[in-house]
C-alpha cells in the first residue's frame, strides 16, 4: 500500500516538473523572440561566425560615417551606451559595444597604415 503510494506521488511530482519545465521553455522562447536574441542567433548562423560585426553594420549601429574622427565615434557610443543602460536594454547595449570594438579595430589598422 505504501508503496503504490509513494510510486503515485513520484509519478505526479515528475508529470508536475516536467509541464513546468516545457511551460518555462515556450517562455523562454517567446522572451527571446520578443527581445530580438532569436533574430541575431538567426543572423550570426547565416554569417558563419558569433558576434562579429562588419565594419559598415558597426557605423550604422553608432549612425557615424566613414569620414567621422575617432573622438566623434566615442562621444555616439558613450551616449548611446548611457542612454541603454538607464533604460535597461542590455541587447541594444551589447551591440552598441560590439560596435564601437569593430570601430576600434579599424581606425587602429588606418592609422597604423596611414
């Protein structure tokens, strides 16, 4: 008898955490959709590689041109990364880093080569 009971429990506890484990993924799912991670996941498998940005998406991302100074992609990113850290946005925040990285990377190879 107690064992039939303790095999009923079991059977339940395990049918209760696995709904709630499927109910917690759907969400996780559509919190993704909603934020725009599933699109850049989408977007970085297409590229090949994780994360990396070309060098025109990191100027449209900071809204700088290929003649702005150096000094002028700082002052986009310091308030674009302010303005997304007050509002909470990590995503946009992440990008705009990643952004300002590439920006990094480029203007120290022209100014190596110049």
């Amino acid at each position: 008898m107690a064992a039939r009971i303790l095999a009923s429990v079991i059977v339940m506890g395990s049918t209760i955490i696995g709904r709630a484990c499927a109910q917690a993924y759907r969400q996780a799912l559509a919190n993704a959709s909603r934020s725009g991670v599933a699109h850049e996941a989408a977007q970085n498998l297409k590229r090949g590689s994780r994360g990396i940005l070309s060098e025109l998406e990191a100027r449209e991302i900071l809204g700088v041109t290929e003649k702005s100074s150096w000094e002028e992609v700082l002052k986009k990113y310091d308030t674009l990364f302010e303005r997304n850290a007050q509002n909470g946005s990590f995503y946009l925040q992440s990008k705009v880093h990643r952004a300002k990285e590439c920006l990094e990377t480029a203007y120290q190879n022209t100014k190596t080569s110049a």
